[in-house]
C-alpha cells in the first residue's frame, strides 16, 4: 500500500471514537484521516438495530467511495456488536471494529470485572458471547449509562465533570469490581474522573491501543514515514455547542466540523 497517501475513515455517533483516534494517531500521524459522526441518531445505545445497522452501512459505504478509504475504523462498540458483517461483506477494504476489552480485563482481574457500556452494548448477544468464552473464572458486573456518553460529550465541549454524578452512576458496581472495561468509546475521554470515583484499586481497561495496532499491521506502515496528515471531521446534524466543540477538534488538529447529511 502507498504508506504516506493510506486514508482511514473512524465512524461514531459522536466524539467517542475520539479516543481511538488519539490512539492511532500516536501511532501513525502520516495518515489521512477523516473522521464521521452520526450525531441525527445519537445515542446509539438507544438506538434500534434495524436503524443503527442502515445508517453505519449507508454513512460508510458513501464515505469509502467518495473519498477513497484505505481502511475504516468503526470506533463506536455499541455499533461494532452488530454491523461488522454487513459492513465486511460489501467492502474490499479493512474494516477494523472495536468491542469490549473482557479478555484482557478477565485475565487481569482478581475479584470481578465490571463492563461499562452503552444500555444496547449491555444487552447484545455478541457481548454475552465474548463475557462466556474468555471470562469463564470472573463475574462480569454489567453497567449501561447513555448518561456517562452524555457526559462526555459535554466535557469535550467545554463543561467540567461532576464527581457526585459519575460516583451516583458508578455506586452500583463500585465495590464489586477490581478491573473495569470502558466498553463505549466515549469512556477514555473522561477515564481520569471515572479513576478518582472508583480509586487506584480498580484498574481501567479500554480497547484504542490495540486498536492502533491492529491498523498498524494492517497498513503496513513505514515506521519512517511521520509527516502529519490531512484530519477531516464531518456530522450527519448541526452538533451542539458547535464553538465550543470545534476548539476542541481544532486543538486535535481537526479542521471545523463539516455537514454530510444521510441521504435515507
Ligand atoms: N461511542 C459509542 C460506543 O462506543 C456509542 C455511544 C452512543 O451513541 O450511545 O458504544
């Protein structure tokens, strides 16, 4: 592949995927990267399957062509659950997905595992599957919040997080849990006030690193090769806080948000 030119799309319904992006520019800041969120339907852990599944295939096969795409990231696990085939089956192009980090936080764990996730995350089959298959020996304590995504969403745009909230969110798995699984890629953005709410004794585990790597190999990138490259943002809606937000993407090397309307 021609290293310097390859252009990764990320795909979220918001500025989670944020945090997997961070993750893979650290790695490989040659890339292009143009960066989507579907925020006409966000939440997604609130949205149907149906839906969700039309709207990730519509945004992302439209993307690919238009823009060439190398390769698609779909940052958002909520997601990734549940269109990694579709989206598989009509692209050529790498499809790399992120799902809840339960193998490593299992293997990490003494007492039990807490998944933090979207209410759908919680619920899909393709989670159950991964808690019974790699975390046979370790209780897994489920959380679902659409509050704790909104909440990130809110930090990025400017508004500080507060501890009372997070730890009233947090209580029911609080002392159960030695390790917890950010399971919604929006979590990394504020893991530092999840760390404070749940203290040093639990570990927090999110899945961006080995995300990078993974388009790391897959890319096949010359390590050499470290020009900055291009960074796009688009939204399917007007976002909220539009100012704030761009200051934000901005200071990530973004360049304002741009509309790119659904055509369903
Ligand atoms: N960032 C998303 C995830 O990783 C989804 C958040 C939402 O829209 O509910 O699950």
């Amino acid at each position: 592949m021609s290293n310097q030119q390859a252009k990764i799309l990320i795909f979220d319904s918001g500025v989670g995927g944020l945090s997997v992006y961070k993750e893979i520019h650290n790695k490989l800041p040659q890339l292009e990267y143009l960066y989507i969120f579907d925020n006409e339907a966000y939440p997604y852990g609130e949205l149907d399957h149906d839906t969700l599944i039309a709207r990730v295939d519509n945004l992302v096969t439209s993307l690919v062509e238009k823009y060439n795409i190398d390769l698609v990231v779909i940052a958002c696990n909520t997601a990734s659950t549940i269109v990694l085939p579709t989206l598989r089956a009509k692209l050529t192009i790498p499809v790399v997905g992120v799902v809840p980090a339960i193998k490593p936080a299992s293997n990490l764990a003494n007492k039990a595992v807490g998944l933090i996730a979207t209410p759908a995350t919680i619920t899909r089959p393709y989670t159950h599957e991964l808690i019974r298959d790699f975390s046979q020996s370790k209780p897994v304590e489920l959380l679902g919040s659409t509050r704790l995504v909104d909440i990130a969403e809110e930090k990025l745009r400017g508004k500080s997080v507060d501890l009372d909230e997070l730890k009233k969110i947090l209580l029911p798995i609080e002392n159960k849990i030695d390790v917890a699984v950010l399971g919604c890629t929006h979590f990394p953005l504020i893991k530092d006030e999840i760390q404070i709410v749940l203290s040093d004794r639990v570990l927090l585990v999110d899945s961006g690193e080995a995300i990078a790597r993974r388009v790391e190999d897959l890319l096949r990138i010359e390590k050499e090769e470290r020009e900055v490259g291009t960074r796009e943002i688009f939204s399917t809606a007007p976002p909220w806080k539009e100012g704030a937000l761009n200051k934000a993407l901005n200071h990530l090397g973004f360049s304002s948000v741009q509309h790119y309307p659904i055509a369903i």
